[in-house]
C-alpha cells in the first residue's frame, strides 16, 4: 500500500508542474507563452508594461543573442528586445 501511494504521488506532481508558470527568460526561440504577470516596480517595469507586455497577452519568444542576452519577442504584432534580467520579471504560462 505504501509503495502504491508513494507512485501516485510522483504521478501527481509530475502533472502539477506541468501547469506551473515560469519566466520568460528561460524560454527558447519558438516558444510561445501567455504573460501571467510583471513583478517589479520603477521606471523600467512602467515602460514595459506600456508596450503592452499586459497580463492574458501571447507572446513569442523569436531570438536569443548568442550570449543570452537580449532576447527578441513578438507581442500584440510587433518585435521587442528585452534584457535577460527583465524577462526574468515576467511570469508566463507556455501555451
């Protein structure tokens, strides 16, 4: 009994983390993700926001410099290249 438990609860959190949300950084090129949230405050994060990385917005992850950084994606129809250390602050879902 508890070696059947045991495997349905690795079953279970298997699945579980496939439904985790995840940064945008650790996308790869062709991923596509829907933006759950933004953290941060200040003046980078306000600018962000107002080039319509919004919560529910699908977004596209089209380049990756060769050293990581920037990362060039597509969202609401037009390209942006954002900073590593920026699309680490925003939340996606992988769709």
């Amino acid at each position: 009994m508890d070696k059947l438990d045991t495997i349905s609860d690795v079953i279970t959190s298997d699945s579980e983390t496939e439904d985790t949300p995840t940064v945008l950084s650790d996308l790869l090129p062709g991923a596509r993700a829907r933006i759950v949230r933004v953290h941060g405050r200040g003046e980078t994060t306000r600018r962000i926001v107002d080039m319509g990385v919004t919560r529910g917005a699908l977004i596209v992850v089209e380049k990756v410099a060769p050293l990581g950084d920037p990362m060039e994606v597509k969202i609401k129809g037009y390209h942006l290249s954002l900073r590593r250390s920026e699309a680490s602050k925003i939340t996606v879902d992988p769709v």
